[in-house]
C-alpha cells in the first residue's frame, strides 16, 4: 500500500499540480494578450482600445469570457457532428500540451525530453488538423475554403521553420531545449550569428499562427472568417484560446532558440539578481508585442505573394545558410561536442 | 505494470482505429482514423524508447503526409458507392496480398525465435543507448557505417521529386501570372500618367 502511495499517486499528484501551474498562467496570458492587442492597437490607430470593465479596461477578458459562455452553441445543418466539435478540442489541446516541453529557467521544465525541439515542431505541425477539420465539418464553404488555404500556407513554412531549427540545433549538438540555452549561456545568444534566421523563424511563426499580415485562413474581406465561421460560443471560444495560446508558445519557443530563454541579457550583477522566469517572460512579451505591432501596421499579403515567400524567397535562403552554418562549425573548429 | 497498461492502450487503439480506416463510411473519416492510427504508433515508438522515430512518425507522416491524403480526400469528388460495387471482384487479389505479408510477417518473427544468435549477426553494432542519446546513435550509425545507402536513399526522393513535378508540370497559355522582378522594376515613370483631360473632350 505504501507503495502504492510513494510509486503512483504521489508522483501523479505532483506531475498534476505542475500541469495546473503551467496551464493556468498559460491560459491568463491569453486572456490578457487579447486585451493587450487591443489596447496596443487601438493606441497606434489612436483609439482608446477596451476602458469601461473595470480600471482601465482590465476585466475586459473575463467580459468576454462570461459572453462567450452564456450563448447558444449552434451546429449548422449537415454539419458532420463529431468531427465539428473534436476539431476545436484538438486545437485547444495541442496548443496546451506543447508547452510541457518549454523550460520556463534553469529546471523548469514538466518534460525535459531529449527531443524537445521536435516534440515542438510536431505538436505545431498537428495544428493544421484542427483548422482543416473545423472547415470541413462544417459544411461551409466559406470554411472550407478557409481550411484549405490554411493547410497549404501552414504545410508550406513549416518547411522553412524546421529548417532554421536544424541551423540552430547545428550550433547546439542537442535536440533539447535545456541544452540550447545552456550552449547561449556559453557563447552568445543565437540571434547574433543567425539575425537573418531569425527574422525568417519571426515571420514564418506568423504564418504558422495564422496571424496577420498572413491571416488569409479568416480573411474577413472575402472569406467572413474563414474555417471558423460556423463557430459559436464556447467552441468558439477554444479555438481562439488555441490561437492565442499558439501565439504565446511561438513566441516562447523564438526565445528559447534565439533569445536565451531565461538568461539574462548581460551576466553580471543587477542583471542576474532578477529571477530567469521574469527574463524569459520578458522577452516573451517583447515578441509578441512585435506581433502585435505586425498586425496593426502591414496590410493582408496576396495568397500567391504568400506561397512564393515560402517556397521561393525563405526556403532556398534558409537551406544555403545551413550549409553555411554547417561549413563555418566545421572549418572554424566550433562543432560543438 | 504502468507501461504494460499504457502499450495495451495503444495497440488497442492502433488496431481498432487500423479497423475503421477500412470500415469508415466517410472517407475523410478514414483517413482521419489513420492519422489516430499513426499518432498510437509513435506512442509505441516511443514505449520501446525510440523517441526520435516517434517524434519524426509525427512529422513527417501526421504532420506532412497524412494532411496531404486529407486535402485530398476531401478535394476529390468520387462517388464511392460506385467504386466499392467492385469490391467482390478484388476481393481475392486482395486477400492474397493480405496472406502473403501475414505470412512474410510470421516467418521473420518466427526466424527471432528460431535462431536466438539472429540479432548477434547484424553487421554493425549498435551505440550504447545507456551512454549516448537516441538520435546520436541513430546519427553515427546513418552517417558512418550507412552513409553510401543514406546518400542513396537521398537520390531516390531527389528522383521521385523530379518525376512528380515533370509529370504534373504544364504550361498553359493565358494565365495570368506576376513576374516579380519587372513588378519590382516598375517606376512611376513608367507606369503613372498625367494627363490633362479637355473638358467634354475625354482622352
């Protein structure tokens, strides 16, 4: 019996009440960034953004929320019923699993698996099925049409995403995250050798997350809002909690490869007495401010103009600077160990 | 105990969802079973330890693969109460391939319990997995001992890749496309005017 406690229910517990302490800031975070988007673009287009739930706007999200909850949930007709309301779930889903990968500092870590970096890069490749199924389900074509152009642009610069992290697990010699930010405590953060990769990795992240200026998937001028335009209320709810969440972990993930995760900018004294969670949250913020601020400045890219980016402009470029990278690690004598 | 349970709840779901890709009415359901099909078997990949084959299983054939079938699957618009009225007629054909690998499977799985020294014969031996990771066992052994079949294995796909864009590539006249670079080579000279308009005269 007492092995039953200290072997099972015990290390459960633990791995459970860690989930909760990740899934929970996790999940605030995106409340909040919704109310960050607005507010920071309303102020670049001179507007007030949210002000009226409470000071200065801030229960804002839990406004919405609540209004999301209490709606009717509607199922088109025709509409094929599992499969509409799976795909939502499955968006939700992976966009929370992902982040059990993520080292938020030193330790950190819910699963620190040897192959992090493509546990990543697989959960973010399953993203398209929840979009592609939800625009199936429903039985639209609107959403249909929305599906299919997200599946293309997602397949397409996630070429060009696995890429840049083959370049940058180069310079590592580790496929876990722990380790990329170790081997930046010891040189330099990547984004100093890799500037131009990580400005592909910046902008492919947008099209991965199907945020503007490559929100083609729900293009409201022409598609009303793409796969998701069938959606109400609480299924509603969980793809934009997805989306949002996605967003976050992009931006965790460009920190983690680029910016030195939890480490801090310069590694002396005032600098290092900040707690590492505080920095990696920090650049966490800076990235999706940058988000944001892509959203709020550049109009919508034509779907072929987006298409060529990925296969002709980022892929050939992203392939030659991993040879080059490849050919400097080895001729400089930098591979690492 | 734990991972006995765990490996009996992914076999099972592999053979049940296995089941309803061929049994699902909906096409888009079957391939959506054989996605499910493909994500349990990572999860056994990685129950057997092999963690960088189940990461890849999920990239490349859930991610990249399976999403194509999809799109396809639901692009197409077949009729397939037609196309299983010929189900009888290749039902044999089909039960014999069917046989053929049953039998194949058997005898290699029987040839592990026939001949106990058959994994000592294999050629290379294989990394410490106590010492070094996964994938860097799966590195040395690919790049240096298979580095000749690896490379081939490249040339291959470099071969299936040009066959596939020669057989679908064709140039049709009357499409509009941009070319970037005289787009990009356009001014305003060249492309603005102002033009004085007469009053009831028009251009």
């Amino acid at each position: 019996m007492a092995n039953l406690w200290t072997g099972y229910i015990w290390p459960t517990a633990i791995t459970v009440a860690e989930i909760i302490a990740i899934i929970v800031p996790v999940l605030v975070g995106v409340a909040y960034l919704t109310y960050a988007e607005r507010k920071v673009i309303g102020a670049m287009q001179l507007r007030k953004g949210p002000n009226t739930v409470g000071p200065f706007g801030l229960f804002q999200p839990l406004a919405d929320g609540a209004k999301l909850f209490f709606k009717e949930t509607i199922f088109p007709t025709n509409a094929n019923r599992g499969v509409f309301l799976v795909a939502p779930a499955l968006t939700f889903f992976l966009a929370m699993v992902a982040w059990a990968v993520v080292p938020f500092d030193e330790g950190w870590v819910l699963a620190n698996i040897n192959v992090g970096v493509l546990y990543l890069f697989a959960i973010s490749s399953l993203g398209v099925y929840g979009i592609i199924m939800a625009g199936w389900a429903s039985n639209s074509k609107y959403g249909f049409l929305g599906a299919l152009r997200s599946a293309a642009q997602m397949v397409s610069y996630e070429v060009s995403i696995g890429f840049v992290m083959i370049a940058v697990l180069l310079c590592v010699g580790s496929l876990n995250l722990t380790d990329i930010v170790h081997a930046q405590a010891k040189g330099v953060w990547f984004i100093i050798p890799h500037l131009p990769l990580f400005i592909i990795f910046f902008i492919s992240g947008l099209a991965e997350t199907n945020r503007s200026p490559f929100d083609l998937p729900e293009g409201e001028s022409e598609l009303v809002a793409g796969y998701m335009v069938e959606y109400s209320s609480m299924i509603f709810a969980m793809f934009f909690l997805g989306e949002y969440a996605n967003m976050i972990l992009m931006s965790a993930t460009i920190t983690t490869l680029f910016l030195g995760g939890w480490l801090s900018p310069l590694p002396f004294a005032p600098f290092t007495w900040v707690p590492g969670i505080i920095w990696f949250v920090l650049k966490v913020c800076v990235i999706l401010f940058g988000f944001l601020w892509v959203r709020a400045t550049m109009p919508r890219y034509r779907y072929d103009q987006l298409m060529r980016l990925g296969w002709k402009v980022f892929l050939p470029f992203s392939l030659v600077w991993l040879v080059l990278t490849a050919g400097v690690l080895e001729f400089g004598g930098l591979l690492p160990k | 105990m734990i991972q006995a349970l765990v490996f009996y709840v992914f076999a099972a779901i592999t053979v049940a969802s296995g089941v309803m890709v061929i049994s699902a009415r909906n096409p888009v359901h079957a391939v959506l079973f054989l996605i499910l099909a493909f994500f349990n078997s990572a999860g056994l990949f990685l129950l057997a330890g092999a963690e960088f084959l189940a990461m890849v299983l999920v990239v490349v054939y859930v991610g990249a693969v399976a999403v194509l079938f999809l799109f396809v699957v639901m692009m197409l618009d077949i009729n397939f109460v037609k196309l299983r009225e010929g189900f009888l007629q290749y039902l044999p054909i089909g039960a014999l391939i069917g046989l053929i690998l049953l039998v194949e499977l058997a005898l290699v799985y029987g040839s592990w319990s026939f001949a106990p020294e058959a994994p000592l014969s294999v050629a290379t031996r294989v990394p410490d997995l106590a010492v070094v990771t996964n994938t860097d066992a799966l590195g040395r052994l690919l790049f240096t001992d298979y580095f000749y079949l690896f490379q081939v294995a490249g040339l291959v796909l470099l071969v299936a890749m040009i066959g596939t864009i020669l057989l679908t590539l064709r140039s049709r006249p009357g499409v509009k496309k941009q070319n970037i670079a005289r787009q990009n080579a356009r001014t305003k000279e060249t492309s603005v005017e102002l033009r004085k308009v007469p009053t009831r005269g028009g251009i």
